[in-house]
C-alpha cells in the first residue's frame, strides 16, 4: 500500500469522476503514477470503483489532475475503493 500522498482520490460527482480529496459519496484511490493511470482506464477499473455511478474521465484531464501532464494511449489503474 502506498502512503496518502502519492494517492489520488476520485469520487463520482453528478455522473462525473472529479478529484475528491474531502467530498463526500463513493470514491477510489489511484496510484500518482502515469502507467497506473493508463493501466486503469484500459482496464475500466475506474467506473467499475465508482460502482458505474461516473464515467471514467479522459487520461489527459485524469494526468492533469496528478500534474503529470498529458500523452495520449490506452489507459491505467491501481484503484482502491
């Protein structure tokens, strides 16, 4: 398990995935990393956490909210629910 900060929690916001740090409802954590990112979005494990209540976002604004910029690919995961 990774410590908190290396973390990015997400939460399904009026259909929506949103960064979630401190909002209420159902959310998943992903690992600050690039290939997680990919690795969840080719798997579908983002939905799938959020039990299909958000789509999952794109992987540019999924990498901007990790500030790690964009590239374009398949997708990445690592979530905790």
């Amino acid at each position: 398990m990774r410590p908190r900060r290396e973390l990015l929690r997400l939460v399904a916001e009026n259909g929506e995935t949103a960064p979630g740090l401190g909002r209420p409802g159902r959310g998943c954590w992903i690992c600050r990393d690039e290939g997680c990112a990919r690795e969840a979005l080719r798997r579908r494990e983002i939905p799938r956490a959020l039990k299909g209540k958000a789509a999952a976002p794109t992987l540019d604004r999924l990498l901007g909210w990790m500030d790690l910029g964009s590239l374009d690919a398949d997708g990445g995961s690592r979530l905790k629910s």
